[in-house]
C-alpha cells in the first residue's frame, strides 16, 4: 500500500476557515488540497487520487449533499466526511444515509477532527482489505494442497536450494520453468510460503485462459462503465496480492500489448484501474511461469525481450520427470499415502514389479501424471500392495505393441472413408493411448504385462504375446527379467 502521506481534498468557500484547516492538517502530516467550489472540486476529485475528502454542505454553485451521492457511485471506496455551519442534524443524518463516513459541526475543533479522519482513513483501509479477502476467499476453492515437494534428484534438490536461498532475500521477480504437470505451480505457491511474505495474499492467475482484455481487467481492475459490463468498481489481482506475491502462470501466452504494462508496472510498483485516473501503489513480487520455450517465443517476436530479461534475472528450470527418475519412486509413495488416506484404504506400496514399470515409463505428463495414474491404482486396488501392472498402465495398450510404436501424430481423419475401416493399431477402447518412448522401453512393459497376466508362466506368455518360447526367454534374458 502507499507510504505516502495521506492525500485529502477540502472543499470549502470560506477562506478563513479552508486556511485554519490547511494549518492544523499540513502540520499534522496530512497532504491537503483545496476547492472553493463544486466545480473546482470535481475536476480536481477527477485527477488526483484522494484518500478522503472533507466537505462544506454550503457551497456556492452547489451543495455538499448533491456532490457527496455523485460521488459516492463514482469513487464508492472514497470516503467523504461532512462539514456543517448550523448543527443541521437532519441533513447530516440524510448525508450518512447516502454513504458520507461522518459529519462534523462547525468550528471544528481539532481533536475531533484529526480522530474523525483517522478513523475515517483507517475504516477505509480495513474495507478494502475485506473487500481482497472475500475476492481471495473466493479464489481459494479449487486448490487442493498436496503438501510438501519431494524432491530427491541431484537436479530436483539443488533446484531447492537455490529456492531456499531465493526466497530468504526479497527478491522482485522469479521465472519458473518446465514442461507441463512438472510442479510450477506447487513451486510457485512453495516458494511464497518460504518466504517473507508467507502471511501476505499469494494470487494466481493464468494468462491463457482469458482473453487479454479480461485479463488486463482481471490485473489492473476497472472502474464503473470502463466498459459494457464495467457494473462495478472492481480491485484487480495486483492490489489484492499487495504485500504478496502475484504467480502469473502460462506467461508465455500473455498478450503482447499487456506484456509491456506489465514491465510498466514491475518497475513502477504502481498502475490504474481500467479508466481509473488515480494511481495505486503496490508492492508486490511476481513468479511466472511457462511451459513453452520462452526463449523461442522472444526470437519469434511473441514475447517482449525487454519483459524477458526482467523476467529472467533469476531463472529456475524444473527437469521433466523422465530426466530425474530417482524422484520416482519417493513421489509415487507420497500419494499413494496421499490417496490411500483419502480414499480410507490401507495401501502400503507398490510391487518391484509396478515399480519397475513406474521407472521405465517415460511420464510424458511428468508428475501430474505420475499422481493420476497412483490415484486410479489406489481406487482400483484391492489389497495392501499395487503389484498389477494393468491398473498402473491399462492392459489393452500394453498388449498392442503397434499402438506403442505408432507416432504420436493424430490418426487420419475417417470421415473420406469411412466404409474401409481397417486399422487396428487405433488406441484401444479405453481411450487410453501410449505415448512414444524407445522401443526397447515398450517392448519391456508389454513382456511384464503378458508375464504378469500369465502368473509368471513363460510358456503361457509367450502365447499372450505371440512369440515362440524360445523369443520370449532371448528377450527375458536380454532385459535381464529372467
Ligand atoms: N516435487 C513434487 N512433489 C510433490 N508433488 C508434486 C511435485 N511436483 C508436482 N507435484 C504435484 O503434481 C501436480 C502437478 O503439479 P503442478 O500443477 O504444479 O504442475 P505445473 O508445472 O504447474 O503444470 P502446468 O504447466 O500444466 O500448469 C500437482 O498435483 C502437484 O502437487
Ligand atoms: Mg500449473
């Protein structure tokens, strides 16, 4: 929030009096302007960014009364305190009723006049921090916490070392980077809680999943008819994240025009609402994040080299889960404990067997997927240990070796022929699809599938897979599975 002095407009036609109150709140720390009539304060209300206003219900081309419900509907947040010469009790009981914050009779006298603005300016400060906690409330709902991140690769734990260190210091900005399903998000949210600001908003908001006028509105806010549906003054996710950290995730796809208001604002730490014509100060730290090669996106001219480099000042890479297999297997008995709690199951782990599966698996959805495939194992299993392999990786596209070869490209469209429907390399029924890894890899799955499904009966095996005896134990012997 500001740090600023406090800034209030006082409208007031006498002179002596304006200059009375100019004296006692200049010098109490107040920043103090003056108008002498509605007109000059409705351009002034207009320009500068008031935190109150103090106003003379007689003014000589207007009334307080008539200025005080204007703006109320225009600068709702903005409170205003009444001024009355004759004690006129039952215009100030109507001012109160339209939204004033309190009115004071003149002479004013000056304790009750510097509680009455502090209590105004504390009032609006505790509103608007009410108003970010219902929005952050409201945000919270789907997130659903998993606890800590494992992280047991030589890349995984350096990685959060130097998070470690990161977020001891206050560091502005931090780009956080990996494929899908890798743990950005939870890294995100990690960080922020190692550090400083742990008690203060963490906000997140994806920039692909709006258009990019929504998300300027959904950053910045809007004030009442910035557009069509502008119904309301709305604080964007800047403000509710002050003292927090803003996680704006999928950057790479933010739009280009926003890209440079955001540089804008990282580096002033203040901005407007949408056809806002006060500036709001914020501090606040950003963590991006991106899936896509935000250095190719630069060359190719769809990200902003200057954003970039800001950006980039401290880069974290997060390797993809085939690239670190020793976090496997620490992982995948992280949510089975996760998931055999939440499903009141007593599963205490996989088999060799699954876990050998686990590892040669190349986890293309990295540890997303790594969860999914544990939580349908811990639905669909019976006893104390997960050792079938067909609920780890559903059976029909383990036994069809041409699904696992085939190219990850679509399958042509059937619509030209659909009379010659031949191709049984398809995905199969289950809609479940191999994704490409080496041959060797695949082969070994299907083997241990066919030997799981035939009990440990080579002979029987082989005759699941369509081999001659002999194939298979060349094979068993050759993957050192005999
Ligand atoms: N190291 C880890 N330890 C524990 N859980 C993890 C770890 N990494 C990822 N996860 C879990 O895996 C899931 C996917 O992680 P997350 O949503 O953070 O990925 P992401 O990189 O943000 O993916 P996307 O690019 O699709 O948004 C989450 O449920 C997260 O809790
Ligand atoms: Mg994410």
């Amino acid at each position: 929030m500001s740090k600023e002095k406090p800034r209030i407009l006082l409208v007031e036609d006498n002179l002596l009096v304006s200059t009375a109150l100019q004296d006692i709140l200049g010098e109490e720390g107040f920043d103090i302007q003056c108008a002498g009539t509605g007109k000059e304060a409705e351009a002034m209300i207009k320009d500068a960014s008031f935190n109150l206003v103090l106003l003379d219900l007689m003014l000589p081309d207007t009334n307080g009364k008539t200025l005080l419900s204007k703006w109320k509907s225009e600068f709702p947040e903005l409170p205003v305190v009444l001024m009355t010469a004759h004690g006129d009790i039952p215009t100030a009981v109507e001012c109160l009723r339209l939204g004033a914050y309190d009115f004071l009779t003149k002479p004013v006298e000056k304790p009750l006049l510097l509680k009455t603005i502090n209590n105004a300016l504390n009032h609006s400060a505790i509103t608007k921090k009410v108003t970010v906690l219902q929005e952050l409330t409201k945000r919270e709902v789907n997130y659903e916490q998993l606890g800590d991140v494992i992280a047991v690769s030589a890349a995984m734990t350096k990685t959060f070392e130097i998070l470690k260190l990161v977020a001891q210091s206050d560091y502005s900005c931090l780009l956080v980077k990996g494929e899908s399903g890798t743990g950005k998000g939870l890294l995100a949210r990690t960080i922020h809680k190692m550090g400083g600001r742990a008690d203060k908003p963490f906000v997140e908001v994806n920039c692909s999943a709006l258009p990019p006028n929504l998300i300027e509105s959904e950053l910045f806010g809007h004030m009442k008819g910035a557009f069509t549906d502008a119904k309301e003054n709305k604080i964007g996710l800047f403000e509710m994240a002050d003292g927090g950290t803003l996680f704006l995730d999928e950057i790479g796809d933010m739009d280009y025009n926003l890209q440079a208001k955001l540089l804008k604002v990282m580096e002033e730490q203040k901005f407007r609402r949408i056809s806002g014509t006060k500036d709001i100060s914020v501090d606040v730290t950003i963590i991006a994040a991106t899936n896509q090669n935000i250095e190719k996106l630069v060359s190719d001219n769809k990200f902003r080299l200057d954003l970039y480099y800001r950006l980039n000042v401290i880069p974290v890479e997060i390797p993809a889960l085939r690239e670190r297999k020793e976090d496997i297997a620490a992982l995948a008995s992280h949510f089975i404990k996760f998931f055999s709690r939440k499903f009141g199951k007593k599963i205490s782990g996989f088999s060799q067997e699954a876990l050998d599966a686990l590892m040669v698996y190349p986890w293309p959805g990295n540890v997303r997927e790594l969860r999914n495939t544990v939580e349908r194992a811990c639905i669909l299993t019976r006893g104390e240990e997960i050792n079938d392999l067909e609920i780890l990786f559903p059976a029909a596209a383990l036994r069809q070796p041409e699904s696992l070869v085939s190219s990850p490209s679509p399958s042509p469209a059937p619509a030209a022929s659909p009379a010659v429907v031949e191709s049984p390399a398809e995905g199969p029924a289950t809609g479940f699809t191999m994704p490409p890894m080496p041959l060797a890899d695949a082969e070994k799955l299907v083997i241990k599938s066919a030997m799981s499904e035939a009990q440990g009966n080579k002979n029987k095996a082989a005759a699941i897979l369509g081999l001659h005896r002999t194939t298979l134990y060349k094979k068993l012997e050759e993957y050192g599975m005999s």
